[in-house]
C-alpha cells in the first residue's frame, strides 16, 4: 500500500485502506477514491489515473483477492489500519536512518508532503498537485463552476513522476554497481599484491 499511495502521486493512506475492489478500473487505468475531508454531505469522488507500476500492484492484488475481502488486508482477512502503517514507516525509517540512506527519521505522513515537493520541483503546478492529491478543493469556483476533471492534466503529472521514480531508482541500482566494483577491484588488488609479495 505504501508503494501504491507513491506511485499515485502521495494520496493519502486512509483513503486508500477506504477503496474497495469495485473501485479499481483496470481497463481504465483508474482508482477511484472517495474524499471525505471538508464539509461534505457526500465523500467528493476523486479519480486517480493509474500509471503502469501503480496498475502493476493493484492488478497483483485482485488475482489473489478472495471473495468478500477487503482490498488491503494484514492476514486472514483482517483489514490493514492506518495506525499499522505508521508502524511500518517508523520501523523503514530507522533502517535508512541506520544504513545512511536517510539523513533523518521521517513518519507516515511526510510521504505524502515529500510527494507533492517533488512533484513541484519537476514543474507540476499547483493546482494540478491540488487536483491529484485532492486537497485545497473546496472553494466555491471548484465546487459550483469548475467541472472539468483534470484527468488529463493529472495524468501527465503521474506519468512525469513515474519517470522520475524510475530515474532514481536505476540511479541507485547503477550507484549501488559502482561501489560493488569498486569493492571487487580493490580485493582483486589487494589480492594480486599478496601473491606478489609470496
């Protein structure tokens, strides 16, 4: 679930431990979310485009998905909470934070803001990371006259941030490569000196 909430852009955790089965559209490449937040009758629907790792996940999930089985479970049926992913998190963060990968402990919450600062830094404007990650919508303009979904704005922006993930994370393989290398030549040397010296 914490690969999924990244790879749609950081929507936030308790919405999707909301979605149900029926709301994952896999010939549309779509999630819809139901956005509770505000002074709402209604949960505002709100339609998350699916990019290829993200569909990936969700169409893992639904092959092994029993009947009557909530969407996200722990074990044996057991719905996941949010409170368990903030577990999760916390354990993650203090192996990076152990293994140096991360500079300081970071929680459940500061995925979703690190998102959307990423996102900014990659030149996604404003109110295309409002409409991806539903927030800030409730003035009267969005309510009352804005009826454009945004679908298309929405889906360049995951596809932009998609590449993006993959750029980091071949660039970490590559760096990870490099250091393996460096390693192997430096006791291949080391090796190579001892005989000499025998």
């Amino acid at each position: 679930l914490l690969a999924l909430a990244i790879h749609t852009g950081g929507q936030r955790p308790t919405q999707l431990l909301r979605a149900r089965p029926e709301d994952v559209d896999l010939s549309g490449s779509t999630l819809t979310l139901h956005d509770p937040k505000g002074a709402r009758k209604q949960p505002r629907r709100h339609v998350v485009p699916l990019v290829p790792d993200a569909k990936a996940i969700l169409t893992r999930r639904l092959e092994t998905l029993a009947e009557d089985e909530p969407l996200f479970v722990l074990d044996e049926k057991i719905p996941l909470k949010p409170e368990m992913l903030s577990v999760t998190v916390k354990d993650i963060s203090g192996a990076m934070v152990k293994a140096k990968e991360s500079r300081e402990p970071f929680q459940l919450r500061d995925i979703r803001r690190t998102v959307e600062t990423m996102l900014a830094g990659l030149g996604v404007s404003s109110d295309i990371r409002a409409q991806l990650q539903s927030h800030g919508l409730g003035g009267i303009q969005i309510r009352h006259y804005d009826r454009h979904d945004y679908m298309p704005e929405k889906r360049k922006a995951l596809k932009k941030w998609s590449h993006h993930i993959t750029q980091l994370r071949d660039g970490e393989h590559s760096a990870t490569t490099r250091r393996r290398s460096s390693s192997t030549a430096r006791a291949q040397d080391k090796n190579r000196q001892q005989h000499s010296i025998g």
